[in-house]
C-alpha cells in the first residue's frame, strides 16, 4: 500500500500502516479500510517529513514504560502499607 500527502508546497510518498510491529494478515485488514482516493490523516514526523504513518498507536517501548510505572506504583504501595502496619503495631 501506498499514500501520498503534502507538507507545504511539497509532494511525500509513505508506506507505513502503522509505527508498531504488525503481522501481514493484521497489515492486509488494515488497509482494507481504505480505498482509493480517500483523504486521510496522515501523521509525519516534524523533524523529517519523509518519516509518517497512516495509524499512531501504541509502540512497544510505550507499553513496556507504562507497565514499569505501574509495576513501580503498585511496589510503593505495597512498602507504603507494610511501614503503616508496622507503625501501628509498635
């Protein structure tokens, strides 16, 4: 699949479905969404334009962040509540 888009007075072609990793069946149904001549959206990279993508969506250094955080958050917690408990028994 192919789409091309402006910036400016200028002309890109992309072939990027989507920024994370995407099995070729997954890569087919997407771009059974869209047909020939439709206008979209297309998201680039302000820092250069050639770089874009049809679908932002989660990427795995993104995943992996938000469950570190929470991994961390829930490990507070649990020190959190053994020092209360602690506290409250001496």
């Amino acid at each position: 699949m192919e789409y091309r888009y402006r910036i400016g007075r200028r002309w890109y072609r992309g072939h990027t479905l989507r920024l994370t990793e995407i099995s070729p069946v997954k890569a087919a149904r997407i771009a059974l969404r869209y047909q020939l001549g439709d206008r979209l959206k297309v998201a680039y990279d302000p820092n250069n334009f050639t770089r874009s993508t049809l679908e932002v969506g989660p990427t795995a250094v993104g995943i992996a962040y938000v469950c570190l955080v929470a991994a961390g958050t829930l490990l507070s917690a649990t020190w959190i509540g053994v020092i209360l408990y602690a506290a409250i028994r001496a």
